[in-house]
C-alpha cells in the first residue's frame, strides 16, 4: 500500500515537473515572464492565474472588471471605504479616490465634501471644503439653496416651505408667526396674515386684518378688510348670526356675541340667550362687554 502511494506522488510530481515554462503552473520564463495575459509570475516563481478577487494584478496593475489594484499587488474590489479607486479614480457613493489612489468617506460632517462640493442630508459643503451641519436656525442652508427654500427645518429642492425659511444670509429662520418673515409663497400660518412688506400678523380677531381667505374667526365680520364687531358697526345686524358662533368649554363664543348684540341694540331680551349666569346677569344689567375679559386659571 505505501509504494502505492509513493508511485502516485511520484507520478504527480512527474506531471507537475513537466508543465511548460511560461504556462499555468510551469516555472516564470526569465524576467518573471508568463507567456499568457491572464497569467502572473509568483513569488514563488510560478506562472499562475490573476486579475481576479484576491488573486495577482495582471501587468503589475491590470484587473477583471469591476476590480482594482491594490498596493500589495493583489486584486480586490474597488469604490468602497479604503479601497483602491476604480477605473478613472472613481469610487462609489459617499467616497472620494484620495492622491494615493484610496476611497475614503466623504459628505459627513467633518469628512471633505463628495464630488461636485455635495454632501449628505442635512449637511452642505462649508468654505474648507468640509461638510458641516444645514437647515436648522443659526446654520447655513442645506445644498447651497436660495431664499425661502427651507421645510421643517432643512433646506430641499421643490421650494415649498411650511415652517422656516433661508434668510438672505443663506441661514435658516422661522417663519409664519407674528412679526415672523412670511413662508415661502408669502403664506403663514393660520391665525396669520402676510403683510406688505413680507412679515405675518395676526388675522381674524377684532380689530385684526381678515385672514387670507376674506374670513374672521368666530362671528366677527370682515368690514373694510378689518375684523370688527358688526353690532357695533351697525345695531341692525341680525343677532341670528350668533346661532352660528362656536360653543366651547371655555366659555362659548356665542354667548358673547348674544351680550354685545343685546348691548349695542339695547334689547335686553337678547340676554336670555346666554347660557352663563355670571355673564347673562352683566348682560341684563346693560354692562359693556367690552369692560371685561375671561380669566383663565
């Protein structure tokens, strides 16, 4: 049995000893030479298959598709985090090809910003070239975008904005409220009106302009673009009107439209109308309503 074995080594032995120089498995012809493109002379002074994952560069530097180079002379895949760069010093997404041929990450904050000065979401390229932070208040716009191009915080491409807006030093603010620049498309929040000159007030409430869509709240009337109370204005005002006013926990609407109603037309019937004992008696008294307010605690 063991000279059987042996006989069989040595016939391997003999097989291997008679591949031809220069080919898969012979001996490198002199100059590390392989006699095939697709071949690669070892350290071991072999010819032997390259270009693939993990296998020697062809040439010193050539590798299948989709592979690259790398600085121990090996094949490995290319494009991602410390990787050799592709074909063209390309890398993937999220990477930069580095002067020495190596993918590193970028669009991070604190990482160099990716190709054509990009980087991740709510980041942008600073002045060094460094990704930092966007879109909040008191950061820069995000992707370099122009005035009014924020939403919920962070620049974006479509120009809406809902509650913020790049100012005009390309950092972010708010917008919508009272005495607040006005949202993008010189819109503001409800309860706001943008005025002349770009800022939101308060609408809908006596005294107040009417609100974008010509209404007041409650049953207030729009009177010359101001909300005003329309007894006032005028004593005819149908009282019917106050059937329509909102009722609330916090004491309803309606029973102080049925007070001033009662009041400017002097009709103390109306009063009766009032759900609010408290109210309904300043009501019959012929009290101002205008003399008090509702505290709440």
């Amino acid at each position: 049995m063991m000279k059987r074995i042996l006989f069989v080594l040595f016939i391997l032995l003999l097989v291997a000893s008679c591949q031809k120089a220069g080919t898969e498995g012979g001996k490198c012809l002199e100059g590390s030479i392989c006699l095939s493109d697709d071949l690669a002379c070892n350290h071991e002074g072999k010819c032997v298959h390259c270009g693939s994952v993990s296998e020697l560069c062809c040439g010193d530097t050539s590798c299948d598709e989709g592979l690259a180079c790398n600085e121990y002379g090996y094949c490995q895949t290319c494009g991602g985090y410390n990787a050799p760069c592709c074909e063209g010093d390309t890398c993937n997404k999220g990477y930069n090809c580095m002067p020495d041929g190596i993918c590193e990450s970028c669009g991070w904050e604190g990482q160099p910003c990716c190709e054509n000065a990009i980087c991740d979401s709510f980041y942008t390229c600073g002045p060094d070239g460094l990704c930092i932070p966007c879109g909040h208040i008191g950061q820069p716009c995000c992707d370099d975008q122009t005035f009014s191009e924020c939403i919920d915080g962070a620049c974006v491409q479509d120009n809406t904005c809902q509650n913020q807006i790049c100012d005009e030093t390309g950092g972010c603010a708010d917008c919508g409220l009272g005495d607040q620049p006005s949202c993008e498309g010189n819109t503001c929040w409800s309860g706001y009106v943008c005025t002349d000159n770009g800022t939101c007030e308060n609408c809908g409430w006596r005294g107040y302009p009417v609100c974008a869509d010509g209404t007041c709240d409650g049953w207030w009337q729009n009177i010359d673009d101001l909300c005003e109370n329309p007894f006032e204005v005028s004593p005819e005002a149908d009282a019917s009107l106050c059937d329509a006013a909102e009722e609330g926990h916090n004491r309803s609407q309606r029973d102080w439209c049925f007070w001033y109603a009662a009041f400017h037309k002097q009709n103390l019937t109306l009063c009766e109308r009032i759900d609010w004992e408290e109210m309904r008696g300043k009501c019959l008294e012929m009290e101002n309503p205008d003399d008090y307010h509702i505290m709440y605690w």
